[in-house]
C-alpha cells in the first residue's frame, strides 16, 4: 500500500499544477486587468499604477522568474495568497471562517449519514410493505423540494413566527445557538437524497445469499443488519461519505448567508458579488487540494473494509 500511496502523491503534482494554471488563467488572463476596477471610478493613473504594483500586476505574465504566474504558484505552495480586496490578508479571512463553517457542516454531516444509513437499512428490510413506499414516497417529495424553500419554511415558522430559533447570526449568541436550526434544516433537506441512495445499495445486499444463510441460521435482524449488511454495503457508503468530507471545510452557501453565519461559505458569495478574485482563487485551489486528499483516502479505506482489494 506504501507503493500505492506514493504514486498517488506523485499524481497529484500534475493535477495541482493544472489547478493552479487554469485558475491563473481565469482569473487573471480571462479576467483582465482589475487595478482599474479595484482603483474605482475616476481614479488617477498614479493610484492605479500603485495598485497594479501592490499586487503585482505590473510584471509579466509568464516568460519571467518573477513573473505573475511564478508569484501564483508560489503563493499557492506556501499558502500565503496575499491580501483581498479590502486589504485583509486571505489566509487570516479562510481562518476565521473555518471554525464557523466546521461547526455547521460537521453536525449536520453526521446527523444525515447516520440517521438516513439507519432509516435506510430498516426500510431496505421491510421493502414491499406500506413503510417502505411511504419512505419512497417522502424521500421524493424531499428531494423535490428545492432547497432555498427549506430555509425560507423553517426560519419562518421556527424562528420568526415561533420563537424556537434565532432568526439571524448574532455575536451575542453561542456557537450551538446560531447553529442548531441551520443544522436541523441541512438533515431534512439532505435525508430525502440520501435515503434513497442508502435503501438502493441496502437493497442490493438485502438480496444476497448470505443474508438468507444468516437468517436461516438463526441470526437476530439486528445483528444480521448493521453487523453483516451494513459491513458489505460500506464500499459506496464509503465513496459517498469520504468524497463529501472536503465540502466541509468550504461551508454552506445558501445557509451561511440566510443565516448571515461569518463561515466560508458566506466569505465566498461576499467575494462573488464583490468581484474579489483573489479570495475566489485561494478558495478554488484550497477546495481542489481537499478533493485529491480526500480522494486517495477513499481509495485506502477501500483497502480496509474489503480484504479483496488489494494495491500491491
């Protein structure tokens, strides 16, 4: 597995100089000159020449050792991508807003996986009955459901209209207090989906050989469930759960910003709508890093629950 592992990291060197190329590409090649566009209107050609030289756009694009493309990718390794439009350096906004972040996605991820892996391993045990086509039916109501009309039916009713939640993030407020009713509405909206994934792969082993052997042998549902079933239904569980980890360090777009929750996500639409292409840059490059990790781990887990796989 050493040997595997090794050539993944390897692999990754290509991948992330790709990353780094295209977002260079896109946000400074594509995206033009923006000293212009930071300066303001009616700025003077002094103040935009020191913009241009603060951020270094006044040196060339790439046939240079100090060029812009070298400076980007060196900021890239080193993680320092500078400062953002208003002059606070990236790297500091990216830390103050993980810990906010973290603690929406983080609750609200386990409380979906747990709850719909639970559900579905029931409901793929009574497949056929009256339970099992309500949960069918449920989990395509759920995910019919767009998902800014959870957020707007649940801050309504919970918080504006019954007073259970805050309505909006406030300093005064704990952690667990602006965070409870976000996460209570990211379950709900993510078990219709997630149920229905889980209860097709629960199905899948439900019709196994060995689950009529272990019945047959005189095995409680219980264990013949969640210690055999569940074991061999692990390899999509797994590949579903690991590949959605890195999406919990960017954060929730649409509840951070409802919710008005200082975490990345709501650091990313304030930089989308006000052009910051700097932050945007740092936030893609960070979200690809976290895909290619979290990618090979999800290859060694493979390794560990299924003896069969084998990377030697």
């Amino acid at each position: 597995m050493t040997a595997y592992i090794i050539r993944r990291l390897l692999y990754t060197i290509p991948i992330v100089f790709g990353v780094l190329l295209l977002t260079f590409v896109l946000f400074t090649l594509v995206g033009g000159d923006i000293s212009i566009e930071i300066a303001g209107k009616g700025a003077t050609q002094e103040t935009i020449d020191e913009i241009r030289e603060e951020y270094g756009l006044n040196k060339p694009i790439f046939l240079a050792w100090d060029s812009q493309f070298i400076n980007h990718f060196k900021s890239a390794l080193t993680f320092d991508f500078g400062r953002a439009r208003d002059r606070e350096p990236i790297i500091e906004k990216i830390k103050r807003g993980v810990g906010p972040s973290l603690a929406l996605t983080v609750p609200m991820f386990f409380g979906v996986v747990i709850i719909s892996v639970s559900l579905a391993l029931v409901v793929a045990f009574v497949r056929g009955s009256v339970w099992d086509t309500l949960a069918v039916f449920i989990c395509v109501a759920g995910m019919s459901v767009p998902y800014l009309s959870f957020i707007l039916l649940g801050q309504y009713f919970l918080a504006y209209k019954w007073g259970i939640f805050p309505v909006f993030f406030s300093p005064d407020l704990t952690m667990a207090q602006y965070v409870a009713l976000p996460v209570l509405i990211g379950i709900v909206a993510g078990l219709g989906g997630n149920l229905r994934f889980y209860r097709t792969v629960m199905l899948d082993e439900m019709q196994s050989d060995y689950v009529r052997t272990a019945f047959a042998k005189g095995l409680d549902t219980t264990r013949v469930l969640f210690k055999h079933v569940l074991k061999n239904a692990m390899i999509p569980i797994i590949t579903r759960v690991v590949l959605a980890i890195p999406f919990l360090f960017l954060g929730s777009l649409l509840l951070e910003r409802f919710f008005g929750i200082p975490g990345l996500g709501y650091l990313m639409i304030e930089a989308i709508s006000s052009r910051d292409y700097f932050v945007i840059n740092a936030m893609t490059y960070i979200s690809a890093i976290l895909f290619v990790v979290f990618n090979l781990i999800t290859d060694i887990c493979y390794s560990l629950v299924d003896p069969r796989i084998s990377f030697e």
